[in-house]
C-alpha cells in the first residue's frame, strides 16, 4: 500500500456507497490533495438489484459486477477485511486475502460495509438455505435450480423427484418476490426441454412472516403481486413463518410441510455485524448512528451511509414523523454517497457540512420476463404500474442506473440478445468444483496390492466373488 505524506481517506467497503463516495470524492478532490484507499474483500462492487435477473439467466453474470480496479483507478484498492479501527491511534486493521493482518493509518473514515443477511436459529436453515445478497449466490441458485431440473428429469424415484421439484422461498420483500418471479419464471420455462418434467410438475411456494409481500411498492400493488404470482401457480403464505428445515424437510407454522431440496432465504438484512468490533455509536439494531450530514455522531472525521448506517430522514420528518430513517435500498445508497463524498471534501477543507435529504422516488420491482409492478411518486401524486409496462420501467430504472457506461452497454446488450435467442438453460454446477475431474485424472495411484490382497484380485479374475471392501477399491481403480 501508499505511504505517502498525504492525508489518507479510507472507505471501508466497495460496494454501492463505498464505489459512489470514492467516485465522487475523486472527481471533486484537487490533484495529489489526497489518497483514497478502498478496502473490501471482493474486487468488484455487485449491483445487487440485478441479482434475480441474474439467477434467471437474463443478465450475464460478469454484467452484474463492477470491477474495482478498473472504476477507480487513481484509488488504491486493496482486497481484504478491515476487521477493526482504533479511533484514537486514526489506524484500522486490516485482513488481506493473503498473509498476516496489517495496519493501515487514516486520516478520514468512510464506514460501508453494507449488510448481511438477517437470520434466526431456525433448525437446519444453516445447512440447507441459500441467501440471495452476492452475485455468487445467485449464480449458484440457477445451477442449483437447473440441476434439480435434470435430477427429477434422470429419476424413477419419485420421492427423489417431487423434494426436487419443489421450490421454497422465505421472504417476500424485494429480494425475495424478484427472485421467486424470474426463478420460476425460467425453471417453467425450461421445462419445455425436459422429457419427464412439465411445468405443472414444479411448486413454487413463497413465505412471509408479514401479512403482505412488496411493502416496498405500497399494500395495493402488493396484492397484485401477490394475486400475480399465485396465477402463475406460486403458493404463498403469509403471517406465518419456517420453524425448521432440516434435511430439506420444510415445517411451517401454519401447519404446513413440504420436502424441498431449494430454500431461499430472503427475510431481509442485518447491518453488517464486524461494525460491533469499530467502537463506533450504534443504534438498537445495530446501525452506525450519523447525523443528517451522514457524519457518525460525536465525530468529525468518520462519515457512514447505505445499509450499515442508521440516518435521520429530513423528509420524513418534516412531515411530523420524528423517528423516520432512511430505509436501506439503493435508492438512498446512490445518493447518500453522493452527499458524503462532497462533505468528506469539504471536511479536508474545512468548510461546513451539507445534510442529506431525498424524498422517496417510488419503487420497480421485475417479476420474471414482462411481469413487474411499480409505484412512482411524483410530488404529492403516486403513479402505480402493473405488468409489462412496469417491467419496462424496472428495466429502464435499473439498466440506467447501472454505474458505468460500460456495463450500461453490456447489459442492454445482454437485453437485446435476450430478445432475439432463446433463453440459455444450461445446469454448470461443476463450476462450484472445477478441479475435481482433474483431480480424479492425477491423483496418485492407489499403492500396489499386498501378497494377501494379490490372492483376492486373482480370486476375482478367476471368477471368484471377493469381499466387500476389496470390490470397492477395484471399482474406483477402474472409474
Ligand atoms: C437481491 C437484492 C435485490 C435488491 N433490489 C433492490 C431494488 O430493486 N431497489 C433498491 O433500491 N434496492 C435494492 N436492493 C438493496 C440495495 O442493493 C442495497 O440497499 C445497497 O446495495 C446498499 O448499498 P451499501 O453500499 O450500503 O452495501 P453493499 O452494496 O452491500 O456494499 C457493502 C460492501 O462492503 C463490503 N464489506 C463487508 N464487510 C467488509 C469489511 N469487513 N471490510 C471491508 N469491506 C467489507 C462488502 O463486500 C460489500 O462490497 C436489493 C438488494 C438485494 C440483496
């Protein structure tokens, strides 16, 4: 890393606040004022709203993230975990990829580390759920999805078959109902190339603890969304929760249980825990507490914003609600990093700070390909969408939004191709274990049989039936 005689401005976290608040910072600093570090555990920041277009195989993957390096290349950028800050030293620590844990002294603290996903100790969710936050994920849920499709297609079991055509998802926020509406729209989909498997073979079963889905959008597009997808044959439940889940055998407090080798989980996030470690204020749920100016309370020279921070919403407030904040979406995160990176400039410089305030623009949410609802507010008007032209709109909204021309581009592209050829609908699962084929061609030889066992391979030659054991070794041998 630099060790330079500038001050040094540290953005923990690269992802939708870390990449805009170091953009900006570096479009509005004055050449060689200072060195902006970005430290996060990935190379890329993930464009998460994407995520479920990604599972369903619309976006290319790569599409979906931004590579660090290449976005911010005056910034130095380091891959790692910053695992704690001692504000007294301006020093916080960091964990690399590789090697011993170093210390890196800052001048100025940017915190967005963002959130993970908010769980509860619900037997077997450890084992079996799959979370929705990362681009990892969602790329493994399509090969899972896709897998669980061949499985059923390759079986004559059909206890095998019916817990693999069974599809659970838990949460029916943003995240959750986008997701269920593309997986399912595509796993019906490809049902057309299977043999054994018909689309009405699949269930699709959505739970929220919540008497709605999509609060987002507002209670009535939430019950179409909600009448939407129980017409595409989805099951959801609601006000009611997953009690367990062991060995993929899903229990409902409702009373229900299904067997299903796919649970989703996206029942919402959770600041990001490593922030108990920063000695920063924290609020009751455990966000960094700012104040308006997005800096953390009692300091005037860390600043948070985006998922991991609690901030006061100006808007809210003025309307007579006094403990409005600012919910965590992308929305606020664009914007929110946007007014940091100016207040870090200004605090370097010494001028006073300017308070966030941002009302509401409304909410897209895609529901599978042409299906999608929206709620646009205009002043004191709420412009509600449903169907393909709400689609158009979560389209036009997040393929514009996407930070960079360059994957602006790729994924209209992406878009349009998608138009033109069918969708792709290939299982790669065994990209999750890349070498294990190779593995089996290189590995050692077993060593050469002893005298005993020598007696037995010529006993099996000779027609003679050996024991258990041996048959096992001589099977792997030959595969
Ligand atoms: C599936 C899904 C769909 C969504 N859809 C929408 C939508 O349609 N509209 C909308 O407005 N919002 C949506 N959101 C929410 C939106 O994506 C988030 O609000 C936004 O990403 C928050 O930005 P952030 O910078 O706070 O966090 P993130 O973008 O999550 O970035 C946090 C970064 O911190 C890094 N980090 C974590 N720990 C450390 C550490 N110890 N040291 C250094 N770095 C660390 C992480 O690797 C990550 O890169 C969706 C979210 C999901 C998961």
């Amino acid at each position: 890393m630099s060790t330079t005689e500038r001050p040094r401005i540290l953005v923990v976290g690269g992802g939708y606040v870390g990449l805009y608040a170091a953009r900006r910072i570096q479009k509005k600093m004055r050449y060689g004022e200072a060195t902006v570090t970005v430290v996060d555990p990935r190379s890329y920041m993930t464009y998460q709203p994407f995520l479920p277009e990604a599972a369903a195989g619309s976006i290319s993957p790569r599409h979906v993230v931004v590579p660090l390096r290449r976005v911010l290349p005056k910034a130095e950028v380091l891959t790692g975990r910053v695992t704690t800050i001692d504000q007294d030293r301006k020093v916080a620590t960091v964990a690399p990829l590789v090697g011993e844990a170093y210390e890196l002294p800052f001048d100025y603290l940017v915190i967005a580390m963002g959130a993970v996903s908010r769980t509860f100790p619900i037997p077997g969710l450890a084992e079996q759920g799959i979370g929705m936050k990362g681009i990892e994920e969602s790329i493994g849920l399509r090969n899972h999805v896709l897998e669980q499709l061949d499985k059923a297609d390759s079986t004559t079991d059909e206890e095998i078959r019916r817990k693999a055509l069974t599809f659970v998802f838990i949460g029916g926020g943003f995240a959750g109902a986008e997701t269920i509406g593309e997986v399912e729209d595509m796993a019906r989909d490809a049902a057309k190339y299977y043999t054994n498997v018909s689309r009405d073979d699949m269930r699709f079963v959505l739970v929220d603890a919540a008497d709605k889905i999509l609060p987002e959008v507002g209670p009535k597009l939430g019950q179409y969304g909600k009448d939407h997808l129980e017409s595409r044959g989805v099951e959801v439940y609601l006000s009611t929760s997953m009690d367990s889940c062991v060995d993929g055998h899903v229990v409902l407090k409702n009373g229900l249980e299904v067997d299903s080798h796919t649970i989703v989980w996206t029942a919402g996030v959770k600041p990001n825990p490593a922030l108990s470690r920063f000695g920063l204020p924290l609020g009751p749920r455990g966000h960094v507490d700012t104040q308006a100016t997005l800096q953390v309370q009692g300091t005037d020279y860390i600043w948070a914003a985006g998922d991991n921070a609690q901030v006061p919403d100006l808007v809210g407030r003025k309307a007579g609600n006094e403990n409005a904040w600012c919910p965590p979406n992308a929305q606020h995160a664009l914007r929110q990093a946007k007014v940091l990176g100016d207040n870090v400039i200004s605090g370097m410089r010494g001028f006073p700070q300017k308070e966030y305030s941002h009302a509401n623009k409304g909410a897209v949410a895609g529901l599978g390909l042409h299906k999608g609802v929206a709620m646009i507010v205009m002043g004191k008007m709420k412009i509600k969408l449903k169907g393909r032209l709400a689609w158009y709109m979560h389209r036009g909204y997040h393929g514009l939004a996407m930070p960079t021309w360059n994957r602006k581009i790729r994924i209209f592209a992406d878009w349009t191709l998608g138009m033109f050829l069918k969708r792709e609908v290939v299982s790669l699962g065994a990209m999750e274990t890349p070498r294990e084929e190779f593995y089996e061609a290189a590995k050692p030889a077993p060593a050469a049989p002893k005298a005993a066992d020598k007696g037995a391979l010529g006993a099996e030659k000779a027609g003679e039936k050996p024991a258990a054991g041996k048959t096992e070794k001589t099977e792997a041998k030959a595969s």
